[in-house]
C-alpha cells in the first residue's frame, strides 16, 4: 500500500512527469534526489559481507499526464534512438540533453542461427551497435543528465567493464569529472576505453561485490554523483528505451520471449518495466517472458530464480562472461520480480557454451559479441531442448557488448591467420588451397 511520504516529493518548477522514487518495499514515495536511491526506513542488510538493499526505490511517473503527451504519432516524427521517448524517461520535450546517439539499434532477423537450434522466429537485438560499443550507453543518457540536473560536477562508478567506459564516454561529452573503479583483471579494451575518455581510472585487486562494498562507504558524503548500476536508481529508466524500440521495431507488438544475459538484473528489470509502461498507456497490447541467462560459476539471479531464495551466493568462481559473474546482483529483487510477473525463466550456461554461441553468432550471422554479450545464445537451445520455449514461438536475444572489448575471448574461438610471401604464385596456390 502506498504511504503518505513526510518528505517534499515536489518542489516548485521542479519536472512534473515524475513523481518521486517509490519503496519497493514499503510503499512510501521520496523526492528524486541520490539519497533517497535506497529507502531510509527500509534500509539495507548485511549478508555475509554484501550489502542487499531492502529498501530499493524506483522512479514512478505521473503517467496520466504522460498519456496526455505521448503517442505513436508524436513518436514516429522523432530520430530513432533513446530519446525518441524522452517523456517516458521524464524528460520535457525541449528540455537540452548530453547525447551521443545512444539507442536505435538493429533488430536482426536470424536465419542460419536459427535454423541451426531449430527455432522458427529468431530476432537479434544488436545492442553492440551503441555508440561505446554495449547497452551501457542507454543506463549513462540518464546518470549523466541527472548528474547535470543535481548541479554535479564529477560522476563514479564501480563496473566489471562496460558502464565504466560509458559513464567515461558520456561524462566526457558533458565536461563533467569521471572516476571509475574496475577489477584488476577487467579486459584491457575496456580500461582503455576509460582512459581515453579522460577518467580517473582505478584498477582494484578483488571482485566487483568487494570493490563495490569498499566504494559506497568511501564516496558517502563526497560531492560526487554516484553513479553504479544496481544502486543509482536512474540507470534502470535509460534499459527500457530497448524495450520500446523492440515494441516499435515490430508493429507495436512485444514478441512472446526476452532472453537477457544478466548481472546486476538493472537491465532485464528495465525491459520489463518498459514493457509494462506501453501496455498500461495502451500501446501494445501483450506483455513477454522474460528469461535470465547467467555462468554456472556465479549467476545470483538464476540461482535466485530457481531456489525461489533471493541471497548472495557464498562464493562465485571466474568466467569468460565477466561482465555477469558475481556473488550478488544488486538489482535481484527486481528482476526476480521481473521474471515472475512475465512467468519466464532463468537458465545458466557454461563458459564452454558461451564461447560456442559467440562462435556461432559471430561465422554465421556475422555478429561479433563479447562473451558478457553471448550467453543469452547459448541459452537458448536449452530452453528449446527443454520445451519451455516453443520453437514456433518467437524470441528476441539480446545482444548487449561487442566483441572489440574484449579481444581475448576473441582470440579463443579463432583460427590462426596464415602469414604469406609477397608473391602472386604464393597467393594464387594459397587461394585455391582454400578455397577448395
């Protein structure tokens, strides 16, 4: 039930499409300001080390004025990226925005991957195609533009990769400071990625969850916009722009399944609240399943899911997909509640299966994904094999990082370039040699 908030939730002048930050838990309803991204009364537990908030709060919208605004019309006049449906992320429609583009990204129909696992319907969501290369980008339109909006003048984050290099990029573009703070171990294309981009860049000896519990108590207090997936409740509004160009892309329709490869579950949770905010305002009229896909050596969500028990994992092992391996997700609560609202599913795959996918999608769709951006492919013949997901039925993969970034993995599932004399004969054989 939703509580009567002892606070000024609005303020004079202050943007009337949104109404506040709202207690999953409890109900109550806060101003949109950073500290109120975890509920005050709710709070946070401790459990074995991790922080697991209790008190999530997420942004909810006054969507009857909203529904007066928006329509497909008044869409379709619009460039197609994220901002295309800027009222749905609070945004007035002159407001100026920091942007580099980020959104409308191609929605592939398969044909050989497809045919290859035997399913009839098959679309590839390429969200490497964002302008530094993963999804990260939609999540940073946001945390950056907030970060402008509360007067801030530097942002930081803690990230395996991904949202570091675009907080990097974003807060670049915006001439804001930017520190970020990423495993020792992070592939290199990413850290460079950072620095190029101008940020303060810290490699720490640890895993996310240990880096990230060290951060939030050192950034307390600093004037310092924090920014980390899983935490600053904004980055969650910016995913569910991939759910209305998915929408878009096919008539206004959502297909029957989502299958997202997931770490912090901020993104699978935003598709599902994108999904559910265009059939609340009557623009599409079916809902998705969505499906989590996640390592076997460290998948808190999908253990979450099927122990029906949402905790951190006592410990995780490595995996090629670093971009999804963890203890803990700190955005569980919500993509577990994402899964069962949807009635999906959660699957795990194996590093073996994910370097297979990212094999497959790449010679025979010619797609080239990071690892972190592949394990929703090897998903997927699982839960045909397994009959959750019909082979009639169709399925969107999301795509979420591209295979640049992480050079490495790339390297594992490709064959040896053959070095040739500068010779015409020498080429000439060689061509016939293999192309026979």
């Amino acid at each position: 039930m939703e509580r009567t908030c002892q606070y000024p939730v609005k303020r004079k002048g202050e943007n009337m499409l949104i109404e506040g930050l709202k207690c999953i838990n409890c109900g109550e309803i806060f101003p949109q300001e950073p500290k109120f991204f975890v509920c005050p009364k709710c709070g946070f537990e401790k459990i074995g080390g991790i922080t697991v908030f209790k008190g999530i709060t997420e942004v909810v919208y006054n969507y009857e004025e909203i529904k007066e605004t928006v329509s497909k019309k008044l869409f379709s006049k619009r460039p197609f990226n994220a901002l295309r449906y800027r009222e749905l992320l609070g945004f007035q429609k002159k407001e100026k925005l920091i942007t580099l583009g980020e959104g409308g990204t191609p929605l592939l129909k398969s044909q050989k991957l497809a045919k290859k696992f035997k399913v009839k319907n098959l679309l590839l969501k390429i969200e490497a195609q964002n302008p530094t290369g993963s999804f990260k980008d939609r999540e940073s339109l946001l945390a950056v533009n907030k970060a402008l909006q509360f007067g801030k003048k530097s942002v930081s984050c803690v990230s395996s990769g991904n949202a570091a290099a675009s907080l990097s990029a974003y807060a670049a573009r915006a001439g804001l400071n930017c520190f970020v703070f990423m495993p020792s171990t992070a592939s290199k294309g990413k850290i460079f990625q950072c620095s190029v981009h101008g940020a303060k860049t810290f490699l720490v000896d640890g895993i996310y969850e240990e880096i990230f519990e060290v951060y939030l108590e050192a950034v307390k207090n600093l004037d310092i916009f924090e920014a980390c997936p899983g935490h600053n409740r904004f980055r969650v509004e910016g995913d569910k722009t991939i759910a209305y160009e998915i929408c878009e892309q096919l008539g206004w329709r959502a297909p029957e399944w989502i299958i997202d490869n997931v770490g912090n579950g901020t993104h699978l949770y935003g598709m599902w609240k994108g999904f559910k905010e265009l059939n609340n305002l009557g623009l599409i009229d079916n809902l998705p399943k969505m499906v989590a896909t996640g390592p076997v050596n460290g998948a808190p969500i999908v253990d979450g899911f099927k122990r029906c028990e949402v905790k951190p994992l006592e410990s995780c092992g490595e995996s090629v997909a670093e971009g999804l391996i963890g203890r803990w997700s700190y955005d569980a609560p919500l993509a577990l509640k994402a899964l069962k609202e949807s009635k999906g599913n959660a699957e795990y795959v194996s590093d073996k299966e994910i370097l297979e996918a990212m094999s497959s999608l790449a010679r025979l769709e010619g797609v080239f994904a990071e690892p972190s951006g592949s394990a929703c492919i090897a998903a997927l013949p699982k839960l045909v094999e397994t009959g959750i997901i019909d082979k009639k039925d169709e399925v969107v993969c999301l795509i979420t990082g591209n295979g640049l970034k992480d050079p490495r993995s790339g390297r594992k599932i490709s064959k040896n370039p053959i070095s040739v004399p500068l010779d015409i004969e020498a080429i000439k054989r060689l061509l016939k040699q293999t192309n026979s």
